[in-house]
C-alpha cells in the first residue's frame, strides 16, 4: 500500500477528552477515528490489526474444538424476559420495531441456547462447542479511554455444551490455556484473575491486562504471580498465603462455567444413555476483541509511538524513500512476493517520515537512501540497533 494514497493522516491535534495513551495514539497515528463517545471507525490501519488479532482467536478456538457461527445482532424482548435480564441487564439498548420490541445483543446466551435446542437431542450430539466473531452492543453510562471501554465493540465469544459438570470443567480448563496461547502471540500479559461466579458457580476467571488506564483493581501474589479481583476482598494468596500488590488493570477476557442457568429458561435439555431428559450444562467464554487491540497499545509503546508486536503489526514493513532511491522497485518486488507492506512514497521531509513511522509502529523499517550504497537499512521498531542488508 503507497501511503500517499492511504485513507488516514497522522495528526497531531488530539481532543482533550482523550483519556489513556491508547486513545491518543491511535488516534494520531489513523488508526481509528471518534464518531461519537464510544463510538468508533477503524480506519485502514486499525482494520489490518483488527483482522490479524481475529484470526489469531479464530485459529485458537477452531483449534480446541469450536465452529464458527454468526449470530443476528437483534434479538426478540421475550428471549431476554425468560431469562429475567431484560429488566436487570442495566446497560441494555432496547428498541421499538414497528410490530415488535428487539435488544440490541450484549452478549448471545439468550439466542444461542434455543438455537442450540434445535440441534441437541441426545447425549449423542455432546459436547459441543460453536463460537463467533461479532459486533456488541452496551449502554454504558459514560464510554471512556478510547476503545476500552465502548457502546459498540468486537467480540469473541464462545459457547460449550455438555453432559455433566466433570465435562464442562474439562472444557474449561481446555478453552483457558488457549486463552494463554492468544494474549501470548499477540504480545501482552494477560493476568488470569479469579473473580466471583455470580449465580452460576464459585468462581469465574477474568484475564486482565495492568495499565494505569483500567477501571479494574485486581490484586497480584507477590509469590505466585495468581490474581484475583477486587470484588472478592481477598487478604492474601489462597494458594500460597502470599502477600497481594493492587494493580489497576482492564479486562479483555472473561470466561465462566454457566452450568444451567441459561439452558432451563429455553428447556435446552437431552436425553442420556437411559432415555432420561436432563439439562444441558454450558459454559461461555468471552473475548474482546476491539479492547484486546487497544490493550496492547496501552502496554507497547514508548514516547514516540506504537510499538506493534509482529503477529498484529498492520504491515510487515514500512519501506521508507528518502530522497532519489530505488524505492519504487524494492516495493514492485515486495509486492510481487505478496509482503505485506506500507510504502511511504509521500514528498515531505525525511524527519516527517521517520516520525510517523515510529508514530504508526509498523513492527520493521526499512529505509532507501543514496547513502545506503545499494543496501537497505533494516530496523526493529523500539530498538536502536539498525543494520544494512541486500535485496
């Protein structure tokens, strides 16, 4: 892509309701811009990163067993009244149709549960997994930090089907570590957190990112790295009675053994090994998506700009012309080879270019000059070191 035909400018106006470096930076690097509060278009550049951390949680949950699905955005009033959340659910978006009352969906288990009652019948058809990737709904009282916390956002989530508890808990645990594999190549340290279990069980699991932007205060072994969340008012470590830090942090995961508490208000239920009905025990597991891309931001950056981990990098590289070059033949011959990479073929200034290259983040820079006698120079964005190499 020839940046001069990119559709984003880097800009160094930033409004002063910005209120995390996440915000700021993808902002003036055109990465997204701001509708509304809350309210957000990926430009571009935020699009590539977007997809690339979707295809990493994809891959995942493909990989433990799930099938991908898309569900409508709209749901009917009545499914979210058997299950008593469409008074309860406080950041609910409710709309009038012409005939009928429709939720925009927060969440799926209302639509997933009598969905999934259309296909499981007996203990045959167990367990089952289906997942999808999708745009989310929530009213929230005051949106804040840029994409951390938002009316409109992406999301993952996940949805397991089982016999019995000892099936679902294994899932569980399944779906947990690869949880680990995802914030691991995308490049962030996502601390799982013991959390309340609501109505559905003793304990659920939040993965937290720390960050003096979350709104979350979680609370971190000094020995054994375990956290828990704030809500559970813990003294210290339940595993190894270590002291515990408070961190402030924000969630980008959430995943929880629901058991039967959406399964009975749809009467999603099997018939076992004896022709006996019972209750089809689910769990849920939840992604963002859209905060995930904003909390690695929040985490990898420096004065300068985003430092892009190379799994979600927009581009591979950000091939730089300085001056007179063989630029525009370097570039054909990445593009023929089918690299993903950022041209800037732009007539400013050299420093103009090296700063919103460091500003954008792009995870290699590579630069054509005269200089350079025939050779590139090659750096790592967030290291010094560069080097010159042939190609």
């Amino acid at each position: 892509m020839r940046q001069s035909q990119l559709f984003s400018r880097t800009t160094k106006n930033i409004s002063s309701e910005v209120e995390s470096p996440s915000h700021a930076l993808l902002v003036r690097a055109g990465f997204i811009d701001q509708l509304s509060a809350g309210i957000f278009t990926f430009l571009p550049l935020g699009l590539r990163v977007l997809k690339k951390i979707e295809n990493i949680v994809r891959e995942e949950m493909e990989a433990v067993g799930g099938q991908e699905i898309l569900m409508p955005v709209l749901a009917p009033r009545e499914n979210w009244e058997k299950t008593g959340r469409y008074g309860a659910f406080d950041v609910l978006f409710k709309l009038k149709g012409r005939n009928k009352e429709y939720v925009l969906n927060p969440t799926h288990e209302e639509v997933i549960s009598p969905l999934a009652g259309k296909v499981i019948l007996s203990y045959k058809d167990l367990p089952l997994s289906v997942f999808q990737i999708q745009t989310k709904f929530r009213n929230e009282k005051r949106a804040k930090s840029g994409l951390l916390r938002t009316r409109e956002f992406q999301m993952k989530d996940l949805y397991s089907f089982h016999t019995d508890e000892k099936d679902l808990t294994r899932y569980y645990e399944r779906v947990a570590k690869s949880y680990d594999k995802i914030f691991k190549k995308c490049g962030v340290v996502a601390i799982k957190t013991l959390a309340s279990g609501g109505t559905f069980s003793k304990y659920s699991h939040e993965y937290q990112v720390i960050t003096d932007s979350g709104e979350d205060l979680i609370h971190v072994c000094s020995k054994c790295s375990l956290a828990y969340n704030d809500e559970l008012k813990m003294k210290k470590c339940a595993e190894c009675k270590g002291s515990l830090k408070q961190k402030k942090a924000v969630e980008v995961g959430n995943i929880f053994e629901l058991k039967d508490k959406y399964s009975l208000p749809f009467d999603l239920k099997f018939k076992d090994r004896d022709g006996k009905e019972k209750p089809v025990l689910m769990g849920c597991y939840g992604l963002g998506i859209s905060r995930l891309l904003a909390a690695i931001v929040e985490t990898s950056h420096d004065s300068r700009g985003i430092i892009w981990p190379e799994n979600v990098s927009p581009y591979d590289i950000h091939l730089i012309s300085i001056g007179k070059s063989k630029a525009d033949k370097i570039y054909a011959k990445l593009v023929k080879e089918r690299r993903a990479v950022l041209y800037d073929d732009r007539d400013v200034s050299a420093g103009e270019k090296f700063a919103d290259a460091d500003l954008i983040g792009i995870s290699e820079r590579w630069v054509v000059s005269e200089k350079n006698k025939g050779k590139i120079e090659v750096k790592k964005r967030g290291r010094a070191k560069t080097k010159l190499v042939s190609y």
